[in-house]
C-alpha cells in the first residue's frame, strides 16, 4: 500500500503555527505531554487485557523508553502500549479538538496575539494551560520538531503502520514493516526530527530533569538512555509508584502540582488538593483536585470529566462520570478502589453500589473542605465561586438531598454588599417587617444592579441579591424558600413594601404623590391607550426615580427567564407584561393633571403612555414590537418640548 497523504482540518494548520511559535517560552512540556500520552496507552491496555489476557501475554511488563541521538539529532519515545491502527492515526492524530476546534483555535489565537507583547514594550505571556485541553498534547511536539514520525502497532492486529507530517498542513500515513525502534510486538514509537536550536533535548541530564520534573509520578517506569549505548543494569529515571498510593507525608507539593498537570491537562497551582484513604467496609484512595481557574470547556456538552478510576492500580476509565455529581465536573483526579471489579463495564459502573457509597463519600469530604475554606478563608473561597459557583449551583436542583449544604456554600452579589454574601449573611441584615428573599435576575451584574425595580428596595435600604446565572431562574423555583423564607424575584407580582418604612434621607419620602381621582383617570386612560399591549396598568411601590417599569403578573414567568427560554426556542411566545407607574414622579403627576381633558391633552395623555411603555421595554430588553411607531413618537415629543421652551 503506497503513502496516502491527507490534509488536516483546517483550523489545525491555524494552530499547530500557534502551538509552534506562541508557546515557545514553555518547549520542555512537549516531553511532558508524550510520556502522559504513552502513560495512558499503556493503562488502556492493561484495562482491555483484563477480558483479553492474550494482548500481553508475550510482553506483560509496560514501561515507556526516551532515546536520544545528538548525532541524527532526533528523540524518540516508545512506549508498549495499545498502539494505533490507520483509522486511530487519522481520526487522534489527524484531527484537532473535534468537539469545538474553532472557538478553541481563537482562544489560541488571543493568547498567541498577547505574546506579542502590550503595546508597551513588555512580552506577555501566552496561557499555556491551552496545551491538552483538547487533544492537542500531542502537536506540543511541533514547538521543538520541524518533522514527526509515529509507527505504532496496535494490540492484537499484525499490521503495523507509520504517520508523518512536518505540521505545515497535511500528514502521510502508510503501512510499516515494524516499529522504528525495531521492537517486535504492538505499541508505538514517536520520533522527533529536532530543530538544529533544539539541541538542549539531546542532553542526558537536560532530560533527565525534565522526566524528574514533570513525570516522576507516572507509573510505568521510564528508561533514558542515548542511541546504541543502552546500559545493562537500567533504573527508571523516575519513581513509578502510583502518587496516590503514597502517604501523604511522602508527597511534595511539587509532586501533587506536577500530577495535577497530569491529571487535568493544565498548568498552574491546583486551587485546593484532597488526598486521603478510606479504610473500612469500602477501602479507597483519592487523590482530588479543584483547579483554581475555570476550563474555558466547563459548559461544553461534550465535555469529559478528568476524574479516572482504578481497581487495585489497575486502570479502569479515563472519565468516570459516576463518581461524582455532575455539578461537580470541575473536580480532577483518580480514585482508585480496592473493592471494585477488575471487569467492571461502564454500564455496570451506573449501577455498581460500591461505586454509588464511593460517591456519596466523595461528595461530603469534598463538601467539608469547601465548607472549611468558606470559613477560614473567605477571600480564597469567593475565587473559587467566581469559577464555579455556576455549575455548583445546578445540583440545586439536581440534587435534593445535598441541597442545604449547597446553599450554605452558595454566595450572591447584592446590592448593599461590595463583595459576595451567604444567604445566612442575607437574612441576618434582614429589614424589620421584611418576609422574603428578594432577588433581580439580569444578563451582568451591572444590568441588573441598574433595573428601575430596585428603586423602591433601595430607598427602604432592603438588600436584593443580583441573580446573574441562567441556572438562577430554575434554581430559586425549585428550591422555593430557605429557612422559610421564600425566595421572591423583584421583578414578578405586586410588591407589598408597605410593612417597611423608607429611609428617612431618601428623596422619595419627600415627593408628594398626585391625587388619587387624577391618577385613576389616567390609570384608565392608560389601559385604553395600551389595550391588548399590557396585562394591566397600576401604581407601583417598587419606583422612586422612574416614572414606570414594566413587571411579570405573579402567575406568570420571571421576564428573564421568559427571554431566555425564547432565545433558546424553548417558548412561543412570552406573556403581556403589567406597566407599573410611579405616582410621584413629575411627568406622570403632570400626566395625571392632564387625564381628564380632552383634545390635544387627551392626545398628549396617550402618546406618553405609548411612548412610556416604549421606554420601559428598552430598559428590560424586551424588543420593541414597533421600533417605526416609537422613533416617531419620541420625535414628536422632542418637537413639542422644543416649541414650548422657545
């Protein structure tokens, strides 16, 4: 069979030049990635030998070797692992972040433009926890190889095939006779064709560091050694024990942050690590992590969990999902349990109760630290929930049994507070007659923080959390009330604040309202004028400044979640809104004097109340239902403001 060449995709050209020249300052990672490539082919095979113990039987020790050779100048990593086939090379290592290349090559792109430099003389550095995010791991050799050679075996077939690509845009693939290291039996072989700048990595103790560094964690041992020089008596360059095999005592802290790396695919210090043993009627260890930023692919549907299982060191899955929650998919690291089956299946996984009590023990140790770090550090804690109190929020309603734990750990933006507030802070500051949560969804804290609904609130200096996540409008349904006292949206029902007086200094206390005969006759001018257009027209104890706002009837949908469920053609179409109006604001005071009469002011009366619910669904971001009508009403306004000050 001749050498069939293929293009890659076409935004993997896009960032293999990226990975190539923008990550340059952080080369030695590429030797980091491999082996963890080579580490997991050999887990996987170790995995598919427990139903097919033949796979091995003629070469049951795995173990990962690096070759350098200053003469060729190339580096070769050969592992004997599960190896590739034609259709594994094409479709892993022809192919790119296939769940999401392209919003992942333009965050490439970003960090590649930073690198640049800031305009001000200054290098900036590009965000290298990218590398690995996607699969691209591999392609990290592009940064210190101008050529690469992959000829792999895979367990169990007899035929042997070779990749090539240069990473300019296309790779060859073809059938091979053997393993470029001459090795009889399955795995893989990587050769790196180095740059001539790139001769550090022909270095023995360049390398060496290098392995030590970053690798020492990996469990297969890892032989160094140059070109035809092989010793007899070979030691692996790094420990190869399991990390979390080990006493914690045992483990460094640049241990547990190289194996984060490892584990995640991501660079940085873990923002909080768990490493402990069950002993009793389950024994297991775990060894856990929680990033300290948030995976840019945290909402990505396709998104797998980074959490790995093993049963007695042996390699179970790569992205055990029943270990955990799916609200707390952010959580990294391996479980490794000394109770489940070696031939455990994933289907057997959903529904294995060791597996389930594994879990339930997972997620209140995970729940104890996270309430430890609330407590004892709270500045630490609100960098987390910036990450990820998102997604932690969605067992809210996932999950019922952990719910008051999760509200105890949940912290809000709000009103009257800089930073962010537990609902026990909330109801302590709680106002004298005050019976609910109050709360204002909104798309940013900044929208919401500005709606006229506030108004009233403020000027009783009631605090009204600012509920700025989608997962917020289903949350607070489902959940209801805490501690019995309801959670109640600002923008939703008539809002009863009679029972709390208003700040003595607040503006609104001094305006005088209109009278109340003037301000029915506009109320039910208003309604002819905006028949069919609203639900109702009433006056408002929500506003001080603004003259109206617009408000969902009590048994409707909040309006932030009616918008939602319309952008994502989860609703037809959304209820007719009730227009509340401010009776002590001038223009609707001066309105109301004009209610009773006709002619022009009879007119004037009802453009304003056109024009007013206009401006309300501006505010909202509702969309005009006639933009047309609105631009001629707010010009003719303008026009008779204009003519009456000249």
């Amino acid at each position: 069979m001749t050498a069939e060449s293929r293009a890659f995709q076409a935004e993997v050209g896009k960032l293999l030049h990226i990975v190539a020249n923008s990550l340059y300052s952080h080369k030695e990672i590429f030797l980091r990635e491999l082996i963890s490539n080579a580490a997991d082919a050999c887990d996987k095979l170790r995995h598919a030998a427990l139903q097919h113990p033949e796979l091995i039987k003629d070469d049951p020790n795995f173990q990962i070797r690096v070759e350098f050779d200053a003469k060729a100048q190339t580096l070769t990593l050969s592992d004997n692992g599960i190896g590739l086939n034609r259709e594994d090379m094409i479709r892993d290592l022809g192919t790119i972040a296939r769940s999401g290349t392209q919003a992942f090559v333009e965050q490439l792109t970003r960090e590649a433009e930073a690198a640049q430099g800031d305009g001000k003389g200054k290098k900036a550095r590009p965000d290298v926890s990218l590398i690995g995010k996607f699969g691209v791991g591999f392609y990290s050799a592009f940064m210190v190889a101008d050529r690469v050679e992959v000829t792999s075996r895979k367990a169990g077939e007899a035929q042997a095939w070779r990749w090539e690509s240069d990473g300019q845009g296309e790779f060859t693939t073809s059938e091979a006779d053997g393993l470029l290291s001459g090795r009889a039996g399955r795995g893989t072989d990587i050769r790196l064709h180095l740059r001539k700048d790139q001769k550090e990595f022909l270095e023995e103790l360049r390398l060496r560091h290098i392995i030590k560094t970053y690798s020492d964690h990996i469990a297969q041992p890892i032989y160094l050694s140059e070109a035809g020089k092989r010793p007899v008596d070979e030691k692996s360059v790094n420990a190869a024990t399991a990390l979390w095999t080990r006493p914690r005592k045992d483990v460094t802290e640049a241990q547990y942050k190289e194996f984060f790396h490892d584990v995640g695919h991501s660079f940085g210090d873990p923002w909080l690590t768990l490493h402990f043993k069950a002993e009793g009627r389950i024994e297991y260890s775990a060894l856990l992590f929680v990033p300290a930023s948030r995976p840019f692919d945290l909402f990505n549907a396709e998104r797998k969990s980074h959490l790995k299982l093993y049963a007695r060191r042996v390699f179970i899955t790569e992205d055990c999902k029943e270990l955990l929650p799916p609200y707390l998919r952010f959580v990294q690291g391996v479980v490794d349990s000394e109770d489940v089956s070696l031939n455990v299946s994933r289907e057997m996984l959903q529904h294995d109760p060791v597996i389930a009590r594994i879990k339930a023990a997972l997620v209140k140790r995970i729940f104890s630290e996270l309430s430890s770090k609330a407590e004892k550090e709270p500045e630490a804690y609100a960098t987390f929930w910036e990450n990820f109190g998102s997604v932690f929020k969605e067992g809210l309603y996932e999950d019922v049994a952990q719910r008051d734990a999760i509200l105890a750990l949940a912290r809000f933006r709000s009103t009257t507070s800089p930073g962010l507030v537990s609902l026990e802070e909330y109801l302590g500051r709680m106002k004298e007659g005050q019976d609910a949560i109050y709360y204002v969804p909104g798309e940013s804290v900044e929208q919401a923080g500005s709606s006229p609904q506030l108004e009233g609130f403020r000027a009783r200096g009631i605090e009204v959390l600012l509920m700025t996540d989608p997962v917020d409008e289903f949350w607070t349904s489902s959940v209801g009330a805490y501690k019995e006292k309801p959670f109640l949206s600002i923008t939703r029902g008539e809002a009863d604040l009679s029972k709390i007086p208003m700040v003595e200094d607040s503006p609104a206390t001094k305006a005088e309202a209109a009278s109340g005969s003037e301000v029915d006759a506009l109320i039910a001018r208003f309604k002819t004028a905006l028949e069919g257009k609203v639900k109702d027209v009433r006056v408002s104890q929500r506003l001080t400044d603004s003259p109206v706002c617009l408000v969902a009837d009590s048994a409707a949908l909040d309006m932030h979640l009616e918008r939602l469920l319309k952008q994502h053609q989860r609703l037809d179409a959304v209820s007719t809104k009730v227009l509340e109006i401010n009776d002590r604001h001038p223009l609707v005071k001066r309105l109301a004097s004009l209610a009773g009469s006709d002619g022009d002011g009879a007119l004037a009366v009802t453009e304003a109340a056109q024009l007013l619910l206009d401006q309300a669904c501006v505010l909202e971001g509702e969309t005009l239902a006639d933009p047309v009508g609105f631009a001629r009403r707010l010009t003719a306004a303008m026009e008779r403001s204009l003519n009456a000050t000249i």
